[in-house]
C-alpha cells in the first residue's frame, strides 16, 4: 500500500507544474500541514513553451515543484517555481531584441489524479512578468520594472504518470495583452499575445 501511495503521489504532482511559457525565479515554499494525510512532493522540473506568434520554443532552465498530495481526497496542491527565460524577438521599430520573462505565481496550483488511469489533471494561475527587452548589442532595458500581462494567466493541462521514466505533461494557453512597458507596449503586444500557446513539462524526483 506504501508504494502505491508514492507512485500516486508522483503521478499527482507531475500535474500540478504549469508552463511556463513565461517564467521566473519566485521560490515558494511547499504546501504545509500537520496531517499524516499529506505526502510531502519535491520534484525537479524540466520545461519548455512554444509561443504560437513568434513560432519559437523556448528552454526553460530547470526550475521546482513543492507542494502535499492529499493521501484521502487525491487532491494536489503546491508551488511551481522555474528560472527566468530569455528569447530573441524582432519588434517594429526596434528590430532584434533580448526579451527576458519570468512567472508570477497568482494562487497555488491544484490538481488532482483519476485513480482509473493514473491521468492528472491540473491548472495554474500566473502573471507573465517581462523583466527586460534589450536592443541586441545595446545594455538599454526597454520595458521598465513593471511591464506585465494585463490579467493572470490561467493553465490547464494533463498528463500520465510514467512507471519508466520522466512524467509528462503538456497543455495550451493564451497571453494576454502586455502593459506598462512604456515604449515597447505596442510593439510587444504585436508579437506575444494572443492563444494557441503550448506549455510543455517533465518531471522527476530531485536528487
């Protein structure tokens, strides 16, 4: 019965981690309890995002997952943190450009695993923070310190838990409309938001 609650477990918290798509360095500390029914999960996550306008994938560095698995309902809940990423993008007016994100998590994720399948179901809520824009070969920060998604960003995705390797994961998203990133608001929001973003996740034990 032990083991079957720690592949449980895994299965369940493979699904709580999120996309990233636009990600950054928030580490936040697990879901905590002073019930037994909790199973402690502590995950290394490895991720990456397709940005449907820009028609690029971008590699996160590898980032965390901590949060409980409730051992009674199957319910997960915990906190994703992963790694600012940075990607080069071509804005009118600007031309080629560093453009560096991170995630802001808005509310901790929740998910929770069909016992049929062994298939987790989760969603995660964030703020896509862009930290910088940066004219290539130029140290000028276009954007400012508070150039962000206009509303949260909310994530669904599924997946299965694998008994011979990584888990994975995967779901789709929008991005909404960017603001205050003073002179480059236009043209970031020519080229970032919109749907049919793909947020894509392995995760396994950390060492």
């Amino acid at each position: 019965m032990k083991s079957l609650r720690r592949l449980i477990a895994g299965c369940t918290a493979v699904a709580g981690a999120i996309f990233a798509m636009v990600v950054g360095p928030t580490a936040l500390a697990g879901a905590t309890s002073n019930s037994s029914n909790l199973y402690p999960i502590d995950y290394t996550v490895n991720a990456s995002t397709t940005l449907a306008k820009l028609h690029q994938t971008v590699k996160v560095p590898p980032g965390s997952f901590k949060g409980s698995l409730n051992l009674d309902t199957f319910v997960l809940r915990g906190n994703l943190a992963l790694p600012p990423a940075s990607t080069t993008v071509s804005l009118a007016g600007i031309g080629l450009a560093t453009a560096t994100f991170e995630l802001a998590q808005a509310k901790p994720i929740t998910g929770k695993v069909n016992l049929n399948n062994l298939t987790v179901t989760s969603t995660a809520t964030f703020n896509v923070l862009v930290t910088s824009v940066k004219p290539l070969g130029l140290p000028i920060n276009l954007v400012g310190n508070s150039c962000s998604t206009s509303k949260p960003v909310s994530v669904t995705f599924s997946g299965k838990f694998s008994f011979s390797g990584a888990s994975k994961f995967s779901g789709t998203y929008t991005i909404p409309p960017l603001q205050h990133c003073e002179l480059a608001t236009t043209a970031l929001n020519l080229v970032i938001p919109g749907p049919g973003n793909v947020f894509n996740a392995s995760f396994a034990p950390a060492p």
